[in-house]
C-alpha cells in the first residue's frame, strides 16, 4: 500500500513483513511521484520476498532514481540525502554518533572543494580530487579539532576517508557514480601503533595519572584498564550506563552500535569504588572535562604527559593500549575467547555478541579480579 504522511513530500510503502506474522514494514520511497512510487514498491516487495536479487533491484531504483538528476549530475549538497535514503532501503540504522560524524567529513569535504578543488557534482569528485583531499588531511589539523594543532594520525585519516567511501557507496548503488574512496585509506599498522602494557607500566602510568594536575585522570585510566573500552566510549559514557547495584557497566560502543549489541562489564571493586566517589546526582557524563575536551584531551594535561611522568617511552603506546591490556590480561587470566569478545565488544564474529550472558556475571567479575594480583 503507498500513502503520504500528513504534509509529507515523499510516497511511503507499508507491507506485511512475511519474516514476522502480524508485523508491517513502512518505508519511504524517496520520490515524489506515485508511478515511480509504485515501481518502488513493487521491487521492494519482491525483494523482501527473496523473489528479487540485489542486482535487479538495483537496476529498478536506478531507474527510478537516476530521473532526479536530469542533466546536471547529482549535486554534491544531494548526496547525504542520497546515503540516507540508501541506508533507510537497506534497513541499516548506523550509531547516532557515527551517522553525525559521517556528515561531519562530509561537510567539511564540501567545504574544502569551495576553496581548493572548484566542483558541484559528485561524478567530479575524480581519484585524483580524492587524493588530494587526502593530502589536505595529512597536512592540516583535524577540522573538529580547533584547539590542537596536530596532523590527523593514520588511524584517523582511515576513518575520515573510510566515512566518506561508505556515502558514496551510496551513489554508486543508486546512480552508478564512481567511488573514489575506497583505494585511498591509509594502511594502519596495529603492531607499530597499539602495545599492551607491562605490568611495570600499568602500575607506573595509574599512579602518574592519579598525581596528574587534571582530575580524573586516573578514574579514566581505571575505566579503560577493567573494561577495555574505546577512548571515545570511556569519554561519553553516561551515569545511566553505570548500574551500581548489580557492579556493571552497560553501553553499547559506537563501533558496534550497526549491530544494536550492548556490551555488559562487571565492575571489580577498585573501579566501582572510584566511580562511587566521582558520582554526581544530575551530571550526564561520568567524565564531563574530558567529553568537552574530546578529542583531544584536557590542554593541562594529556596523555603523552602522563606517560612521560610514568617513563613509559615507547611510541608504541597510546591510551589505546588500555584496550590491549584488557585483553592480553583476560588472556593470561585463562578467560575464553568468546567471553573475552563478548567483554570487548569485538564483532569479528558478531553473532556471539548476540549471547545473553547476565548469568555470566558472577563468573567474568572473578575472572577480571584474578587479572592482577596487584591492586592499583
């Protein structure tokens, strides 16, 4: 069936989803006319029902789709509508964080091109344009990041350029534009940049951090040292995620948030101490200074400094390492592989972190308390 929403622009298709007996599945066409409307709905019904390969399906809505740019090319102001409509056909719903910052290297692509490298199409954005953004990312600062001045560092200019390689797929399914992108991420060697510390090390960088000039430092450390947590998941996780009564921490990390799987930790007693004493009734984040400061860290202190005051001198070494050190330590601890994953929230096999393991509680906080037979 197609309807419009009230002082709705586009067509909808709403269906009986043959997978859930009961259940409808409603979605936007993304046009305006109800003959190309129809068409729509037709390729995805029979795709739903398995009667339609993603190639033919891909043939119709190019077909329909590629009517919108007439003779002019698709506009590089359209293409994020583009993407999400591709998204919404594909019933993928990315992280809110991910999706903004998605559109964040967009806009400031957008942006650059104004100035550097004059175009308005996304067929104009060519290898070579593509390149030399690159070059422009490897040269200048991160352009979210105005207080600190140094060059984006592999990893980043990965995720910057693999963000914008991921919109134009987009266009590439449903307007046949070339995407420029995906030969132009930076290779991040893990073995070069991440380490996991020593013993000797975690002991010296938690005590340099709880004598840094910046607080919470060590709290910070604390929460990255006993879960693993990205840094980004650490700096904007919230006091709702923090369950005091039952000693766990719940959130779902951005890098995983496409498969909707929530990560549950328990708390060993140094850590659920610690945020016992940071706990503030009203306050969102557990660490604000450092989600205001995100992402780089707090000016009076960062962490290249704890470092240097722990003699810890190995650019092997990163906050990052913190996630390292969670693992090797589940490791040493004996701690299986599938828990180990499903602790960390890696989705190398997501299937696993699909487990219900709250009964697992009990069980993976001994396992995380026999890490260390030295309390920090």
């Amino acid at each position: 069936m197609l309807y419009k929403n009230n002082g709705g622009k586009y067509w909808w298709v709403s269906f009986r989803d043959p997978m859930r007996p009961g259940k409808f599945i409603r979605k936007s066409t993304g046009t305006t006319s109800i003959k190309d409307a129809r068409s729509v709905e037709q390729a995805m019904h029979l795709s739903i029902k398995r009667k339609m390969d993603d190639k033919k399906l891909k043939s119709i809505l190019d077909a329909v789709f590629s009517k919108e740019r007439e003779d002019s090319g698709l506009q590089l102001d359209q293409i994020w509508a583009v993407y999400l409509r591709f998204m919404s056909m594909r019933d993928r719903k990315p992280g809110e964080r991910l999706v903004k910052q998605r559109k964040k290297n967009l806009d400031d692509f957008i942006e650059w091109t104004k100035n550097e490298y004059p175009i308005k199409t996304a067929e104009e954005v060519t290898f070579e344009c593509a390149m030399a953004y690159a070059e422009h990312l490897k040269k200048k600062s991160s352009p979210k990041d105005k207080k600190h001045k140094a060059t984006l560092k592999d990893k980043s200019r990965k995720e910057y350029i693999g963000n914008l390689s991921t919109i134009w797929k987009a266009a590439e399914a449903l307007y046949g534009v070339r995407n420029p992108w995906k030969d132009l991420r930076p290779a991040v060697r893990d073995g070069q940049r991440h380490a996991a510390f020593t013993r000797a090390q975690e002991q010296a960088v938690l005590a340099a951090a709880k004598a840094s000039v910046v607080p919470h430092w060590y709290e910070a450390c604390l929460i990255a040292r006993w879960t693993g947590l990205r840094k980004h998941d650490i700096v904007f996780l919230e006091w709702s995620k923090v369950d005091f009564e039952k000693g766990v921490i719940r959130t779902k990390p951005i890098k995983t948030q496409g498969y909707n799987i929530e990560v549950e930790v328990p708390m060993v007693a140094v850590l659920r101490d610690a945020l016992k004493g940071l706990f503030v009734k009203g306050r969102k984040y557990v660490l604000p200074e450092f989600a205001n400061a995100y992402p780089g860290d707090p000016e009076d202190c960062t962490f290249a400094e704890i470092l240097k005051a722990a003699d810890v001198d190995d650019p092997t070494i990163t906050f990052h390492s913190w996630r390292h050190t969670f693992r090797t330590r589940l490791a040493e601890a004996g701690v299986s592989s599938d828990l180990a994953k499903r602790l960390g929230g890696w989705t190398q096999d997501a299937t696993v972190q699909r487990y219900d393991h709250a009964d697992k509680t009990e069980e993976i906080r001994r396992a995380l308390e026999s890490t260390s037979a030295v309390r920090p």
